[in-house]
C-alpha cells in the first residue's frame, strides 16, 4: 500500500467517525428537546415563554430546530474546520471521483441511520400512547370532596364537583397541518372556606345552542400529568393555585391520546424524507459508478 492509499483509508477513517458522531449528537439533541416540548420544560420552555410575550404564539417545531441548530454550534465549527484540512489533504490523494463515490455512501449511511433514528422514535411514541389510560370498566365516581387523597384511579371516570367557569382557558394544539382547539377549566374544592389548589381539571365543550355556549365535561377519561404544560404555565403564572401533576378528565381516550398520535406522524415524516434521501443519495452514487466502468470499458478498447 503507497502513501496515497494510506493517506486516503486515514482520511475515509476520520470521516466516518465524525459522520457517526454528528448523528448522534443530533439524535441525542432531537430527543431531548422533542420530551422538553411534550413535558414543557428546560429550554423549550423558556423559549416558549418568550413567544407567548413577543408573538402571542408558541411555534414547538421551529424552537426545537432552532434550539438543535444553536447546541451544534461548536460540533459545526470543528466539522469545518475539519472539512478544511480534508479538502487540503484530498488533493494530495489524487483521486477526485474516489472521493465523490466516499462522500456519497456517507452520506448515504447517515441518512439512513437518523431515519433509523426517526422511525424508533416514531414507535416508541406510538407505544406509550398504547400505555395511556383509555376507556373501559370499571366507571370510577371522583367526588371532589372526597378525592383528596394521594392517587386516584385513572381512566373511565366521573367527576362530581364544582367547576370553575370564570378561569376558563383555551388551548390552541398544532401539528404540521392539523389543528384543535380545546378548553379546559379547573374543579376547586373549598375546606373551611378556602380554596384549595386546583388538583382536576375538566375539559370543556363549546356549544353554541346553550346561553353561555359552553359546558363541562363530567364523564371520560381521567389522566394525571394531562394538563398541557403551556396551560399549566398560564394558571401559574396568572398566580392561580394548582396542585402538582393535576388530574385532567378528557371527552375520550382519542382525544387524550392525539398528541402523541400527531408527535408520532411528524416524527415519522421526518423518517421518511430521510429514508427518501438515502435513497436518492444511493442512485447518485450508482450512477456515479455506471459512468466510470462505462469510460473504463472505452478507455480499454481504445487501448486495444
């Protein structure tokens, strides 16, 4: 093996291991801010709260890419710095098309691997939507009064007790071009004549045939941790009392589950149009190839 063929097999090595290492440091980055937006936490919060203050609208997608883009700063800086010494040393090789068919299956191979990504991702999510509490027997009476203490039985439920219609909130949830708007309004229970924080919430139907065109849902299905975290924000941050992890009682089990439905579409897009990529990638470099044997096989008969 001479100089060059090292030269070349060191730099394919180098360009491999940052190939993995970028996709793994954007996977890792993807998860984590795809639970932060699920959770309303970390940083996707903080930047949610801004856009409610500045925009008046809190756009999930676009922060979680932003957010990827800023902490792959420095991972980006090194691959160009990187990709400056290889282009340097590419030259010294001496074998451009050699280099083009290399660059090709990489990318090729990441592409594929984050669609790999994607789509377990997509499952994964599909599958705790599986683990959801949904409807079904037994039908259990929550009595406000009396559901004070610290775990109460999720699913198909009814809910006694005074809801609050005056802190009334509405909920806009978006996903790609999907849409629904939900409101939601907590059930307040008064001990000694003080109100204790809000630990359920119902959700609420609008109805424009009833005098004030909306009314509480009673019976559905019961989940704790359901409340939107962007709701949840908004009563604390109007300094309206509620209990942590509040209890949420849904119309349906459809409708408790349709974000993560929706999470789980979007992330199986994005596996896709990775998958698409890969594929387009992989005839490129076959056509690559075609074309070479096809100028080899004419340089060999002219020589003949």
């Amino acid at each position: 093996m001479d100089d060059s063929d090292a030269l070349r097999n060191e730099l394919n090595r180098q360009k491999r291991t940052a190939g993995v290492v970028t996709a793994l440091w954007l996977a890792l980055l993807g998860g984590m801010f795809v639970w932060q937006a699920t959770q309303y936490h970390g940083f996707v919060e903080l930047l949610a709260e801004w856009q409610y203050r500045v925009l008046d609208h809190y756009y999930p997608g676009i922060t979680i890419a932003l957010l990827s883009l800023f902490f792959s700063v420095p991972l980006l800086a090194m691959l160009f710095i990187l990709w400056r010494r290889w282009r340097a040393k590419n030259e010294e090789t001496g074998d451009p098309v050699g280099i083009m068919l290399s660059a090709s299956r990489r990318l090729r191979r990441v592409c594929g691997f984050l669609a790999l990504l994607s789509t377990a991702g997509a499952l994964l999510v599909y599958v705790l939507s599986l683990w959801l509490p949904r409807e079904g027997m037994p039908v259990h009476l929550v009595d406000i009064r009396n559901a004070q203490s610290p775990s109460v039985p999720e699913g198909s439920a009814t809910v006694v007790g005074p809801v609050d219609m005056e802190a009334l909130v509405r909920f806009d949830d978006r996903a790609l071009l999907f849409h629904r708007r939900l409101y939601f309004a907590p059930v307040r229970y008064r001990l000694r004549g003080e109100a204790l924080p809000a630990r359920f919430f119902v959700q609420v139907e609008e109805r424009a045939d009833l005098p004030r065109h909306f009314l509480p849902v009673r019976s559905g299905v019961l989940a704790r941790g359901a409340l939107p975290g962007d709701v949840e924000r908004l009563y604390r941050n109007i300094r309206y009392p509620v209990a942590e992890r509040p209890y949420l009682l849904y119309r349906d089990g459809d409708t408790l589950r349709w974000r993560y439905h929706m999470l789980a579409g979007q992330m199986a897009i994005v596996a896709a149009l990775l998958a698409l990529s890969a594929w387009r990638e992989g005839l490129r470099g076959k056509r690559i190839e075609r074309r070479i044997a096809a100028l080899n096989a004419k340089g060999t008969s002219a020589s003949n």
